[in-house]
C-alpha cells in the first residue's frame, strides 16, 4: 500500500497547474500557496467516502509535490 500520493506541478502560460500521478485529479492556481491548498481539498474530495484500499492507499497518506522548474538553458 502506498503512503505517498505524487503529484507533478508544472507553470502554464498564467496558473501553474497540479497533475497527480496515482489519481484522476488536477487542479491550479495563480501562486504556490494557493495551488498547495487547492491540491489538498482536490483530494480530499476525490477520496470523500471512498475506501483507501481500493486506491492501494494507506490511511492518512501524505502528498510529495515535484515541481518543474524552467529551462535552464534558453
């Protein structure tokens, strides 16, 4: 079971956008802070009367966020 749901966060053209990895969920904001919250109620929403294990998940999983940084080389 996992402890850890990923999620890729990457800068779009106005929004830098959240993709998780081990669920269907996605969401954005204008700042990190605000992603960060909005990434926590999206799963706490998705998962809302779900059973964990169905999603290979412990109980009380922790998310690991990896951000994508620009181009280093332009």
């Amino acid at each position: 079971m996992k402890r850890i749901i990923q999620f890729h966060i990457y800068k779009g053209d106005k929004y830098y956008i959240a993709q998780c990895v081990d669920l269907p969920v996605i969401t954005q904001a204008k700042t990190l802070d605000a992603l960060a919250k909005n990434i926590k109620e999206a799963v706490e929403l998705h998962l809302e009367d779900e059973n964990l294990s169905d999603f290979d998940l412990e109980k009380h999983p922790s998310i690991l966020a990896n951000v994508e940084l620009s181009e280093i080389y332009a």
